[in-house]
C-alpha cells in the first residue's frame, strides 16, 4: 500500500458556477483520495501521524484537479497545426486519410505515440480519449504507450466501412470485418491493462458518412455486448449536420440513437449543429459532448451554445481535436471555450445593430469552462476525476505561479478568484511543476519555490 499527504493551495469548480480555492491537506492511499481538510485544524495535523511522505507546498504552488481531453486523433499528431486550409469533408480526403493510412506500420506508431502522450502529460492532460486509426497494431501501440507512461485512457480503433465515405486504400473491408475487428481491440486493449482500469477502450465508429448501416447496427449491438463506451463525430459543420437528414431523414443524434450507439457516456465529439430536441435526447440518454473550440473555428461553421446544452442538464466537456485542434493541451482551450462564447454572444458583424449580431446570454467564463475541462469531463465519462475530493482518483496538476519566466503575476491586491483567472489564462507549460495521474507522479519539475517534505514510516 502506498500512501502520502499533500498540503497545497486548491482550486477546484464542482459545479460550473463555482469555484473552490481553499488551502487543504489531501491524504492519498493507493491512488484514492481518502481525506481532504482544511490546513492548519486538528484533522489536518492528525493526517500527518500517517505513513508516507508529506509535502507542505510553497504559497505560490497552486493544485488543480488533472485535464480531460475527450477528443484526441492520435494519429493526427503528425500534422498538428498545419493542413487547415479546406472544409472537412475535402480536408479529410486530401491530407488526413492518407496520414492516417501510414500506420499501417506499427512501427510509424511506435515513433509518434510516446511523443505524443508524453506532451500531452507535460501539459497536465491526465486523461484523454484517443481515435487510433483502423489498425488494430497500431491501436494497441497506442494502449500500451499510455499504459507506460500513466496516463488515463480511452483508446479506440476507428471502424469505418462506406465506399463513398472513405478512400479505399483506407477502410474496413466490409461491416463484417469492422466490427470483428473492433471485437479483437477491445479485448486487446483491456488485456494489456491488466485489470487496473486505467487504459480501457473504446468503440470509435468514425461517423456516419464513413459507415454503412451495417457497420453501425454492429458496433450498436458490440456496445451493448461489451459495455465498452463510444465515441464518434455528431452534426460537426454544416455539410456533417445535412448528410443525416439526406441519408436517413433523421439528424445525426437521432440516427445514433437509432442505431444503438447514443448510450451512457458515449462521446459525441463537436456537436455544434445539435437543436433543442437533439440536446434533450443527448442529456435523456446519459451521452456527452466534446466541445473542442479551437478545431471549431475551422470546420464547425458555428459556435458550440454551451449554455443552452448546461440548462439542459447534458454532459459536456473539453477536447483538442489534435490534429485539428492545434493547441495540445487541453488546459489551453479553456481560455479558448471563453473566447468564442463571447464572439458568439456579441456577434461578429459590425454592419448589423448591437442588438442583432449575436445571441443574447450566450457566454461563460472561465469557471465554467475550468469545470468543462475538470469535472466535467470526468462525469462526461463516468470517472472520478476531476475533483480533488475523498473518493476520487488522484489526478492532479501542480502549477508554479513563481516558475522564471512565466507570465503569471499574482499582486497582493488579488483576491483567489483573480489569482484562479491569471492561472488559467496565463499560466504554459512551463509553469507546470508536477503530474500525477492516480496517485503516482508522471511528469516533475522541480521549481525555485521552498517546498517541505518528510516522511513517516509505518
């Protein structure tokens, strides 16, 4: 059994509306958090009687909860940043099937996931749901990177069959060979696991125009066999959001729905053409959106109503859309998720009155959108993460206000939500001291602040 103590400033948001700073001592068994008191009372000097080691963490040292990113394209890595210069249905086509193809060498796989996780991690991405691509290698390369370097994972095989959807040098074969072979990852994937929960996987039809009813019908009834998740693309632009009705005479939510794939915490990446009754159906069966603000801006054709979809009482949470999203780390995309909200409630064009460019209520601010990336993506996927609470997992991220060369400047004048406000709209990479993902530390730099250890044994 391994166990230690924390004392640190804590910021957390429980709800979307609120914020929590408080200076806490976190006690940690085996990965759970077991206690979490307040400094300096009776109970937080009882902790200390424990075994394990105990850190007493610097004023300038700020504790958050670790980052969910619900919608990552590993093998898009490759291209982040680059290629965004034609609508989705085209960039598809001509730059991310044919990357995506390559890996039907493991060993591409085997050069560009480390890499990949282990930059996700340095930025605090504790927990992150992955589209491989359609091999099963590859995916599993995948699986056991994240397995080897400790990060939470979902990690799924894209299953796509439909011959006008898909290039065919890059598909399943048929519906029939899709979902065996969906069938054979997540066996693989929960094996190399070895029962610990923390890489699991996840059944990825890509989204309708790549699949064939049959191959959607399939991957319907494999969830429910298996109880695996889901996750797939949902009404993401305006072409997206128009081929359900051509194709099926339904939108794209009812059509999943249809098919036995619209489930609990099934994630539906983008979703930024869903009406009201699709919202209703999302938050009816448990499902969840991915909100990826940045990759939005450039294949959405619209800005996600993310107030709309919280009165609703639908799951929502954060992703990067890497490679479509740019920024790797999820945390950056909060300040993102603010901005647009706000260009969507004050409009963009300056020719029409005030009154008529934008949609009134329309934005959020960043406690929400902290909470979209903490704990709701945790409850987006079922998870206890994304609070720093007794039952939940220990994922976390220590951030060094003090870091040389960082942008924060926390003034005497700053109250905690002033100093909450420049953390997340300032604070990099670099101001990033420490990860831990289920109690064991991932990633550690070791900053200038004073900082206290010791441990007591049993």
């Amino acid at each position: 059994m391994s166990s230690f103590t924390i004392e640190a400033l804590r910021y957390q948001t429980p709800h979307p509306h609120h914020l929590e700073a408080d200076r806490v001592v976190i006690a940690v068994t085996d990965g759970l958090i077991d206690a979490a008191v307040p400094a300096g009372t009776p109970d937080a000097a009882a902790l200390a009687d424990r075994p394990g080691e105990h850190r007493i963490l610097a004023e300038t040292h700020a504790l958050v909860p670790g980052f969910v990113d619900l919608h990552v394209h590993a093998p898009q890595w490759q291209q982040n940043g680059t290629a965004l210069d034609l609508p989705l249905d085209e960039w598809l086509f001509t730059y991310t099937f044919p990357l995506e193809a390559r890996f039907a060498d493991p060993a591409i796989a085997e050069a560009v996931y480390p890499d990949l996780v282990g930059t996700l991690l340095a930025h605090g991405t504790t927990t992150a749901v992955y589209f491989s691509s359609v091999h099963e290698e590859a995916t599993l390369v995948l699986a056991e990177t994240c397995r080897r370097l400790g990060q939470r994972a979902f990690v799924g095989r894209v299953a796509m069959d439909h011959p006008e959807g898909t290039p065919e040098f890059y598909r399943d074969a048929d519906a029939t060979t899709g979902v065996a072979a969906s069938r054979r990852s997540v066996a693989d994937v929960i094996a190399i696991d070895g029962g610990r929960g923390l890489v699991r996987p996840i059944l990825t039809p890509r989204f309708a125009p790549a699949c064939t009813d049959d191959l959607l019908r399939g991957l319907g009834a494999l969830a429910a066999e298996t109880g695996a998740l889901v996750q797939t693309h949902c009404s993401e632009s305006d072409w997206h959001h128009r081929y359900a009705f051509e194709r099926f005479g339904m939108s794209d939510t009812a059509t999943l729905d249809r098919f036995g794939l619209l489930r609990e915490h099934t994630i539906l990446a983008h979703s930024n053409h869903v009406g009201p009754n699709d919202i209703g159906r999302i938050a009816q069966q448990g499902a969840a959106i991915a909100h990826c603000p940045i990759s939005n801006a450039y294949f959405a054709n619209a800005v996600l109503p993310v107030p709309e979809i919280l009165r609703a009482g639908a799951s929502i949470g954060l992703g990067t859309d890497i490679g479509a999203g740019v920024r790797p780390g999820v945390f950056q995309q909060i300040h993102d998720a603010v901005t647009f909200s706000r260009i969507r409630q004050d409009g963009v064009d300056a020719t029409r009155a005030p009154g008529e460019r934008g949609v009134a209520d329309a934005a959020i601010d960043t406690v929400t959108a902290f909470w979209l990336a903490t704990a709701g993506g945790g409850d987006a996927l079922g998870l206890p993460v994304g609070l720093l609470e007794p039952g939940y997992r220990f994922d976390a991220v220590l951030f060094d206000t003090a870091s040389p060369g960082g942008a924060i400047r926390p003034l005497d004048l700053d109250d905690h939500a002033r100093r909450f406000e420049k953390l997340v709209r300032l604070a990099t990479i670099h101001d990033i001291a420490e990860v831990w993902v289920d109690g064991t530390s991932v990633r550690e730099r070791r900053g200038p602040s004073p900082e206290q250890r010791h441990s007591r044994s049993a």
